[in-house]
C-alpha cells in the first residue's frame, strides 16, 4: 500500500514536471539539436525514463532536461553532425527561430548546449552547470564566447 501510494505520488510530480516544463523543454532542445524528430524522441524518451525511475528521482525536473540534452546530444553524435533544420521539417516555426537554429549549429557542443540552458531553458547558470556536469565559471565562459559568436553570426546575416 505504502509503495504504490509513494508510486503514484512520483508520476504526479513528473506529470506536474511536464505541464509545467515539456513545451520549454522540446523548444530548448529543438534549438540545440536543430531537429524536431530528435526533439520529440528526447523528451519522450527522457520522460519514460523517469517514468521508469519512479520515486528514486530526487528532483525530476533538473533529471528530465538533463537526460533530454544527453539523449539529443547522443543521437547528432551519431549521426556525427547536427542535423540542419529545414523548411520542410520545420513549417510552423517562425523563420527567425530558424536562422537562430542554423547559427547555434556553429557553436561548440558546450557553448551551444549551454546558451540554449540558459536562454530557451530559463536556467540560471548554476543549474546549467549541474545540467552539464560542469563549474559555474565554465558555464560563464561558454556563454559569453556563444553569445559573441552569435552576435557576429547574427548581424553579418542581417547585413
């Protein structure tokens, strides 16, 4: 009795983890893989198994976008690239979310994993840091060298 109360006491916090988190998530991870299939196939992968995890999880939230970006990330090293995000795949997303795609595909793996955290997943730089495994300070570095390469990215597009 008292396993499946705690049971079912851990899918209700991870469905709360997907109303409130699932829709940002997929945008993050859409933005950092520059693929919808392997956007979706993440995150429902990443939910199953936390699903599958149950009440072990001490906090689903940070476990589910963490596994989500290693899962994605996982699937374009095998492919051995970033998929480019076409028209074609992408019909209902604004053209400008598709250029901001194209642009963080030239960013390193970290730099683009991490400015996608912090800016598409509203994560602070800390929980990026707990994300990726990685400091704070290194974090940092990775945004600023993503946001200047962007930047110039960005405005040599418009120019």
């Amino acid at each position: 009795m008292q396993r499946t109360r705690v049971a079912a006491e851990a899918h209700s916090r991870l469905e709360g983890v997907y109303r409130q988190h699932g829709a940002r998530l997929w945008r993050a991870v859409l933005m950092f893989a520059g693929d919808p299939d392997v956007a979706s196939d993440a995150v429902a992968e990443a939910f199953a198994q936390a699903l599958r995890r149950g009440a072990a999880l001490r906090d689903p939230e940070r476990w589910v976008w963490k596994v989500a970006f290693r899962i994605a990330a996982g699937e374009l090293k095998e492919r051995g690239r970033a998929a480019p995000m076409t028209t074609e795949a992408a019909y209902s997303i604004p053209e400008e979310t598709i250029e901001v795609a194209h642009a963080l595909e030239s960013l390193s793996p970290k730099q683009r994993m991490s400015v996608v955290l912090h800016y598409f997943g509203d994560l602070p730089v800390r929980d990026v840091a707990r994300v990726l495994g990685s400091t704070s300070a290194a974090v940092g570095v990775h945004l600023h060298r993503g946001r200047a390469k962007l930047r110039t990215l960005l405005e040599a597009h418009d120019g």
